[in-house]
C-alpha cells in the first residue's frame, strides 16, 4: 500500500542486456562517484550502461518555478536523446519522478503526449532497478558499521522506492541500517524551495539533522544528492559529529563495500 492508501503496482522487465543511466546536474558537478558507482554496480550485474552525452538537465528546476514551456524545450531533448527502447536510470528519486510522473502532466493535450507517456514507462530508480530487475547479488567486504538511511521524498512519494535502498543493503552483512525518527520528513531541500522559503528549509533540515544524529550511526546515507548535499552542508555549519558530515550516497557506499573499482583500479 502506499502512504495514501492506494494500493501501487509496479511494473518491472525482464533483466535487459543494455540501459541508459541519465546522470543529474547534481551528480555531474558534486557526486560524480555516485553516477560512476552505479554503472559499476549495473556492469557488475551483468548489464551493459549506454551513457549518451548529449543530456543535460531532466528540466524541473524549471518546471517547479511555473516556467512549462522552457521545461517542456528541455524534456522534449531528453526524450530525443535517450530513443532506443532501453530502461532509463536515474540515480535520483526526484528527477526520476519529474521524468516519469511530470514529463506526461507536462504535455498533456500536445501532440507529445502519448511520446512522453511511453517514455515514462521505461523511468526507473537505479536502486529500485537494481533489486528488482537486475537481482544484484553483492558479498560485503568491509568490517561492521551502522549506517542511518534517508529516503528522499520523491523516492518515497513518486517513485516509490521507499525499501529498494533497504534491500540493497541488506546483502552487505557487515552493515546495520537504522531508521531515524520522522524518516517520511522531508529534510528541506525541495529544490527550489530551500532558496526561495530559507527560514522554513534550515528548521527542517535542522530536525532531520537531530534526528539522524540521535541514531548513535556511523554515517548517513541517501540515494538524492539533493538531500546528502543539504543534510552534510547543515551538520558541518553545525559542527555535528563526524558521522553526518562523512554521509555518502548510497551507491557510492554499497560499491565501496562490494570492493568495485574504477577501471584505473582507484578504489571507490
């Protein structure tokens, strides 16, 4: 079920031979690792990553700012670079459902439509994929920790990824996931919101960044670099301890477990 009582059928293929990964602007200009992570992990599952260059923005820092016609010039480019009939990941909760959710919204009664309708069928959240497509299978090489778990409203909400991270990471046998308090709070980010409404953003990512802290964890994790960015940058204004300002992306943290490496041989 989800949170609104509805009931949510999720549609999954068969484990495929190749995927396109959509990077984010986010894990391009800060959590590069996290976007490297990923197509390790998919390459690890035996499935081939088709990363085409030409993307850019998924266009919803336009979209949630009332711009739809610049956001639909945007989508409109997505949805003709990415062509071939392959899922499409995104390692991101919220620009995978600004793809798959808003994408049709946004040209409803267009001549684009059905294009974007059928595009948003093949969106999906590279954990969620992972654990439920790819059946990933990960030995942990690393000694015990505990780690907090934070999962980003659009995961939670949009994608509905809500246990993929959980899943994850219940193969590294080292590793305890604890929840914190109030873990279906948003931690403030939104995007766009955190700048234009900063009072009401920083007490909530105030909350989130007490209530991680009071798991006793060794470090946080989340799979939106929106969130990491926001939660770390909060803590370290804060002087929090250690354990906050060292939270990872999940994927990042379940490669480096798994002992993936870059090609070069550079340990993750």
């Amino acid at each position: 079920m989800s949170e609104a009582g509805a009931t949510v059928v999720k549609l999954y293929p068969v484990k495929p031979a190749k995927v396109y990964v959509f990077g984010t602007c986010l894990v391009d200009l800060f959590y590069p690792e996290s976007g490297m992570a990923g197509v390790m992990l998919l390459e690890h599952a035996g499935v081939d990553v088709v990363f085409p260059q030409a993307q850019t923005c998924c266009g919803q820092p336009a979209y949630t700012s009332g711009y739809k016609k610049e956001a639909r010039e945007i989508a409109l480019v997505q949805m003709g670079i990415f062509t071939e009939p392959y899922p499409l990941l995104i390692p991101s909760g919220s620009c995978g459902g600004m793809m798959k959710t808003h994408y049709p919204r946004l040209f409803e009664g267009t001549e684009h439509y059905e294009q974007a309708k059928a595009f948003s069928e093949r969106i999906f959240e590279l954990t969620d994929f992972l654990v439920n497509v790819c059946d990933l299978s990960l030995e942990d090489q690393g000694s015990k920790t505990t780690v907090a778990l934070h999962t980003s409203c659009s995961s939670r909400r949009e994608m509905k990824t809500t246990d993929s991270g959980k899943a994850l990471l219940s193969q590294l046998r080292n590793v305890n996931v604890v929840e914190p308090e109030k873990a279906t709070e948003c931690c403030g980010f939104g995007g766009a919101f955190s700048v234009r409404h900063p009072e009401i953003s920083n007490a909530m990512v105030q909350d989130k960044v007490s209530h991680l802290t009071s798991t006793g964890a060794n470090s946080f994790l989340s799979s939106d670099c929106g969130c990491l960015m926001n939660i770390k940058g909060a803590a370290e204004k804060q002087q929090e301890t250690k354990a906050l300002r060292a939270g990872e992306h999940l994927l990042s943290f379940v490669a480096r477990r798994a002992g993936l490496t870059i090609d070069d041989g550079v340990n993750l």
